[in-house]
C-alpha cells in the first residue's frame, strides 16, 4: 500500500518542476494549502444535500406545484399478465415485430394488443409533471444560489478580471475559507447528482450526463489537489450562469406558462451559447493552456486537467448542437415544448397518433392481402421528448 500510495501521489506528475509535498506541508503560521483530505468532507455533505433535497420537494417545491395546479396524471395501468411482464422485465421494454408474432401466438392475442399493453406497461413508470417539476425546482434553486454565492466571491477577487493571478506564485496560493466552502459544497453537490442519476428521470443523454458528472468531479478533484482553485472557481461560475435558467423554462414549461418558457429558453440559449462557446473556449481554456505555460510551464498533471477541460468543451459542442435543434424546433412550431436530451415514453397524444398510423396500417393490409388486421413489418412509434 506504501508502494500504490508512493507511486499514487508521485510530486513529478503532480506538482510542477522544482517543487515537492514537503514544500507545501509546512505553510507559515495562519496560511493554509489545500490537501487532499480535505475532498472527504465532500461525501457526508453529498449526503447531507441529497437530504436537503428530499424535503425540499416535499415541503416546498410539492406545495408550489399544487399551487400552480400541477398535479400527478393518472395514466391506464396495463392488465396483469405473467408472460408479458416477464418479457418487459428481462428482454425488451419495446418488443420488435418477432417478438410481436411470437407472442401473439403464444397468448392468442392480437398484436396490436400486445402493443397497446407494452405501451401502457411503459406509461406506468413514467414519471409525472409533478415529479419533474419538483426535480427542476430543486436545481434551479441550488444553481441559483451557488451561482449567487460564487459571483459575490469572485466579484472581489483579482484573477475574476485578470486570469494571470490565477498562476502568480503557483502553487503557493492561500486556500481562504471561502474559496474551500465554494469548492466542497459544488463538488458535494456533484457527488450527489452522479447517485442520483440512476433514480432521477431517464434521459437521451444519460451517458453523456454521468460522462459530465465524472469529469466535473475529477477536475475539481484535481483542481483542488494541484491548488488550481483560483481558475476552477472561474469554471465553476461559468457553467452555473446558464443551468439555473434552463431550469427555469422546464418550470414555467410543467407550469403551461408557454410565453414565460419561451422568453427564459431563448435567454437560456443565448447565454449557454455565450459561456459555453465563447467565454469558456477563449477565457478559461486560454489561461489554462496558454498563459500558464507562459508562467509555470506544463508538467503532467497540468496535460491531465486541460484535457479534462477539453472533455468538457466537447460536451458543450454537443449540447449546443441539441439546443440549437430545439431553437429550431421552436422557430418553427412558434414555441418551446420538447427537451432533445429527454427520453420519456409516450404522452396521450402519442397514443393518438400511433393508433391512427395503425388504423391506416389496418386498412392497408386489409385491402391488399386481406390478412384481417396482422401485419408482418415492424410496428410504428413515435417517442416525443418532453420535459
């Protein structure tokens, strides 16, 4: 264990040339270094947030949405069949055509009924508007008030306004008690999310998601440890100036104030844009790439964390890409209603349109192969994202 330890924690990936452990062990009396003990404090506060969270949708963001008259729908629940819910449970939540013809002959029932049964089997473990509602109030209010909290701190800080204080006197930079609240508790809150991903709503971009989680937490992680805190602070504030309005529009979206979601998506949109595209790219990943060379030359966990930030800015492209979509969308509809990033079954109207495309299938293979309502392609669906 010495040895992995040791070989773990070697001062020449980690520290830059010409400086060792036992340089920053000792600080002068009052000073203190970030350690990496200190990231432990971050996993019972992950908890103690994951708590706060828990009755915060029950205590408050459950009454707002009862105020609002956001209410659980009541979806069909699909008739109790051995056979069927063994085939959801451990093969396949949509069955293609095979499976549909084999099934048919096995329970003797119409394949379209088999399909009608899956689809409401689905239904039930969506969640409700409700539920979302509260999970974007949530976030909207952390988001809100770390950003609140981290744009006061920068405000009065010199690298907020010249990012070259971000590498004076590398790595001999105070750790102050605010800079270490604001670094635990957006790393907590972090943790937090990566569990409670596998229980929160589904998405399309689950993957991408816990890809994010994990790099927001290895580079705070690192950050911390290398003492780069002055520029992960940057970081940090950069991504939460646009989450909390994304939040926002979901809530007026679940609230149907249609004018409301469009006004803050398109805010949304213009500010992710902005940070994402252009703040991040040419403020944060300049400094890092280019004026720390400059000033501290690399070493090689400084090629760790900027390629950890150029994870990031890949994410950003692909995200701007899915809300560029959704922009479009809206353009043309005249207003915002579907999240790309969503991956949530069927709304009624999509039981509307599915049975009609079935009915003109019907009708088709009634009149050229008189097959009484069976066909043999693979069944029609439409999956609309919503948040």
């Amino acid at each position: 264990m010495a040895a992995l330890s040791a070989w773990f924690w070697n001062e020449r990936f980690w520290l830059p040339h010409n400086v060792t452990w036992a340089d920053l062990a000792d600080p002068a009396p009052g000073v203190e270094y970030p350690k990496a003990g200190h990231l432990l404090s971050a996993l019972p506060l992950a908890l103690g947030i994951f708590a706060v969270r828990v009755v915060f949708e029950r205590c408050i963001a459950g009454p707002c949405a009862s105020i609002l008259q956001i209410q659980t729908e009541l979806s069909r629940r699909a008739q109790p069949n051995a056979v069927l819910d063994k085939v959801f449970t451990s093969i396949t939540k949509s069955p293609d055509s095979k499976h549909l013809e084999g099934l048919s002959k096995q329970l003797d029932w119409d394949v379209r009924k088999i399909q009608r049964w899956f689809r409401q089997r689905r239904n039930q473990d969506k969640p409700s508007n409700r539920t979302k509602f509260c999970e974007s109030m949530w976030r909207f209010t952390f988001y809100l008030c770390i950003f609140t909290y981290g744009i006061r701190f920068l405000w009065q800080s010199p690298w907020m306004w010249d990012t070259r204080h971000c590498w004076y006197n590398y790595p001999y930079q105070v750790l102050s008690s605010g800079l270490y609240y604001y670094y635990i508790t957006e790393l907590a809150f972090y943790w937090s999310l990566m569990f409670s991903q596998f229980t929160d709503i589904k998405r399309k971009d689950f993957l991408i998601m816990f890809i994010h989680h994990l790099a927001t937490i290895s580079l705070i992680s690192f950050s911390y440890v290398n003492n780069m805190l002055r520029v992960g602070s940057l970081v940090m504030c950069v991504h939460d100036t646009s989450d909390f309005l994304l939040e926002a529009a979901k809530l007026a979206n679940y609230a149907k104030s249609q004018r409301l979601c469009d006004i803050l998506f398109v805010v949304f949109s213009m500010i992710f844009f902005g940070t994402r595209l252009i703040i991040f790219p040419f403020w944060i990943l300049n400094t890092t790439l280019f004026e720390s060379w400059e000033i501290i030359g690399p070493y090689p966990s400084w090629w760790l964390f900027n390629s950890l930030l150029l994870v990031l800015q890949l994410l950003h492209v692909i995200w701007s890409y899915l809300i560029a979509r959704i922009a479009f969308k809206a353009i043309m509809r005249g207003k915002v209603g579907k999240d790309e990033r969503s991956d949530i079954e069927s709304s009624s109207e999509e039981e509307t349109e599915t049975t009609l495309k079935e009915r003109l299938k019907t009708a088709q293979s009634r009149g050229e192969n008189g097959t009484n309502g069976h066909f043999g392609s693979k069944p029609w669906s439409q999956n609309h994202n919503t948040w």
